[in-house]
C-alpha cells in the first residue's frame, strides 16, 4: 500500500440510494477516501453487462452529505468504467462493491451485477471486493456487518491480491458470523423459474421468479455449506473463463 | 445423441432481426429441428445478465416462414430460459448462439450476451456452442461459416461435451479460414473507452468506444494468435469463476 490516503471506489448494483451502498461508504470511510459511483436506480441481475447503445450520464447526487457520490444510468460494470474515465482524480487502490442486498453465493455469481463490477476492476488490476448479505429486504439490518468488511478490506488493501484474483464475500443475515471460510462456490441450479400472469388484454407475460437448489449441500468445500453454518464466505474468483484443461479433450473431438 | 431428430434451440444477442441468426438457422436446418428464440432488438453486451423486475413477452415471429422463431423483450439469457420454461416441446439436445456480428476473442467473452446464453446452457447442463463473426457490420457477409459451423455442431451433438464446459468459436471475417485451433482467450485490456459528447441542453454525456489491446499477441496458447492468422479459434469456457488454487493464498491473506 503507498503511504498516501488510500482511494476507495465503492459500487453495487441495487442503486445509489440503496441502504447497503450507504452502509458500506460508512464502514469503509475511516480506512480511506471514498468516492461512490453507483446505478441511479436498481440492477440487480446484470452481470458483466455493458451498455453499448445509450448515452450514459453521471450526476453528482448533491442530496448525500457524508460522501462524494455519483449516480449513473447505467450497470455496475459502466460505473467501474466511467468511475476510473470520468470521475476519479486518480487509480483506486480497491474497487469494493455492495452491500448487496441478498446472496450471490453458488453459481448466483454468474447473473451478480454487484460482482460483475468487481471482475471489471480485477480485469483493470484493481484489487476488488463484492459484499453481499443473505438478505432481500430493503430494511435488512447491516450493523454485524461492519467489523468483518473492515478487516477483510484492510487485509486485501495491505497485501493486495494475486494478479486476476478477486474475491466474492457472503455474509450471513442474522446473527453474528462464527467466522471466515476461503472456498468454491457451491454448484446448484434453479427451478420453476418464471410466473405467469395474464395482462389485461389477455395475453401472458412472465415474470423471474424460482427456486435456488444446491446440488451438494453437505460438502464443506463450497459456499453455501459454510454460510448454511453462519460463517461468512469467501471465494476468489477469476474474470478468465477460459477451461484450459479442457483444451486436449476439446482438440480430440473436433479433429 | 439419441436416435429422434435432435432439437436445436437458436439464439442471439443481435435480436431476432439479425441476419446471423437467420444465417445460423439455414445452417442448422438440414442438422435437425431448429426453434429459435432471441431478444426482440440488440442485446449486444449483455453477458449473463437477467430481467428481474419487467415483464417478459414471447411472441412468435410469424414474418418469417422459412423457421419457427420467437421473439423475447430481455436479453440472450431471458430467451434461453423462458424458452426451457415456456417455448420447447422436450429439452433440446444442444443451444448455438450467434453468429454474432463481431468478434467475441479475447476478454470480451465477459461482456458478451452471445456467450451469456451458452454459459446459461451449459449450466443446464445442455451442450452449447457460441459462434462469433470478427465483422461488425450488419452486412457482414457469412457464406463461408456454414461448412464450418456445420462440422463443429455435428460433432458437438454426436459426442457432447465434457461436463460444465461451453465452446467459444470465432470465424475470421474475410477469407476462408485455414483450420480450427482450440486455445485460450487472449488476455487484453480496453483503452480510451468513452466519447465525451455535449447535449442540446449543454450537459455531458457519454458512449462506449475503445480499443482493444491484445497484451500477449505472439503467443500462440491465444485465440487472437490464430484469429489474426485465418484461423478459427475455439476456446472452450467453463461458468464457474471459482479460481480453487488461489484458496491457500487468501487464506493465509485473511488468516
């Protein structure tokens, strides 16, 4: 870490006004300068997306008094881009990302905008954080939350991160953590996922709903077992896809 | 492969309008039952990106005569999974994707809504197979992808895929490619990403641009190696981001 202030950009995908940005800037102010650059409103569920066809505006919302923040109208991962394009007076020494309201633990990561923002800026050499906690509700209570985003922050500010590493931490909702488990997102797969409703001309839509199933629910290498527990997670995720090992198996059945 | 003719689910994320995805279906056709499904317009950097608070609508293109097409008013993701949910008769025996209009090398694989609704197969557990063209526009022309596609899908269904694995394949624009190499996605980074423009109004705003910069170009463990040599690349992609060996690293960094 350089001596100087550390330069902390904070992002989510709920939208600016979302209790879990404003509980993250909070517990992230005494370690640094924190500068927030957040969706003008809920985006949840966007991945890695990139808006390539709208104009993108950024606002500095002059309502918040305990933070420089900005609103965009666009997905997280605009705001890493605009944030380090526009925005920022220079490189951030951390991305971190949430508090999201509700789990991105097991393969929820791969639809997680909060996430996506954080591959963004691990895919910049950023070192980058995503917090979520086991929580829908807008009224979710994030006090147990702090201590624990604190240390890790500071860990990862002190020490950095291995190169195209990021991590995706998962915090339980309800009671106080027992305590901090590196692992695997867990595999699962989600059921009778969509609503059908009849529109009042009488045709159907349908709207995103569903069950999420872990696949393996009694193994402690992954996610969803530890959280199950009450330990906060931690997984390190990569921004490559690439399935190298893969690679023979592939070559032999294509020639 | 099972004996029955095997159903191909067609999707996009250039919408439904596209001349790829129309290229794709007339391709697939003689291979088996083809029912496409795609967004409704340009979903073009959408990634694994999901609608969680509109309505989605399906409606059957009947414009077209020559397919059973459907159009989706969500991204490449909505369309794989209402079309489980809502359009297929049975579970397909495979979902392709594309041919986009430009290429998905690279990184861009993250951003990509093409890849997004392959990734989403494949966590179905459904063979599926991304095909990408390295030419934007919406003349491209494709008319020497078709033997191409054609050997790889045929191969794909009569063998499968290895579990949890996805092909990325990008075909060059301009000239008939010289083979097939399976290989990584190149590592590279965007620069100088937005253009600043100013509003009637006098306020800022922004859109996406950029170049790409390939960081390793003379390597040849890389798609974009063999892309820039008329080759076709296929990177085989797996969903899950879990990087298992950095979990000793960060949990003696958290320890």
């Amino acid at each position: 870490m350089n001596q100087q202030t550390p330069l902390i950009l904070v992002t989510n995908d709920d939208g600016v006004h979302a209790p879990g940005l404003h509980s993250l800037i909070r517990t992230l102010q005494p370690i640094g300068q924190v500068i927030a650059v957040a969706p003008d409103g809920p985006r949840s569920g966007q991945a890695s997306a990139i808006t390539v066809e709208t104009p993108l505006r950024i606002n500095r919302c002059t309502a918040y008094s305990h933070a420089e923040i900005y609103s965009v109208n666009g997905t997280p991962v605009d705001c890493v881009k605009l944030a380090m394009h526009t925005v920022l007076p220079r490189r951030p020494d951390i991305l971190v990302s949430g508090i999201n309201h509700g789990s991105n633990s097991g393969n929820c990561v791969i639809y997680s905008g909060t996430m996506g923002a954080v591959i963004e800026a691990c895919m910049l050499g950023i070192p980058a954080i995503g917090y979520s906690l086991l929580h829908h509700s807008i009224a979710a209570d994030f006090s147990h939350t702090g201590k624990w985003i604190d240390t890790i922050t500071r860990k990862v500010l002190e020490q950095g991160l291995p190169n195209q590493v990021c991590l995706n931490v998962n915090i339980p909702a309800e009671c106080q953590p027992k305590g901090i488990k590196v692992c695997e997102a867990a595999p699962g797969h989600w059921s009778e996922e969509y609503q059908e409703y009849t529109d009042p001309m009488g045709r159907k839509f349908y709207m995103l709903t569903g069950h999420y199933n872990n696949d393996d629910p009694e193994n402690p290498a992954y996610d969803n077992y530890w959280l199950d527990r009450q330990y906060i997670s931690v997984v390190p995720v990569r921004p490559d896809q690439t399935y190298t090992s893969a690679i023979p198996q592939i070559t032999d059945l294509l020639s």
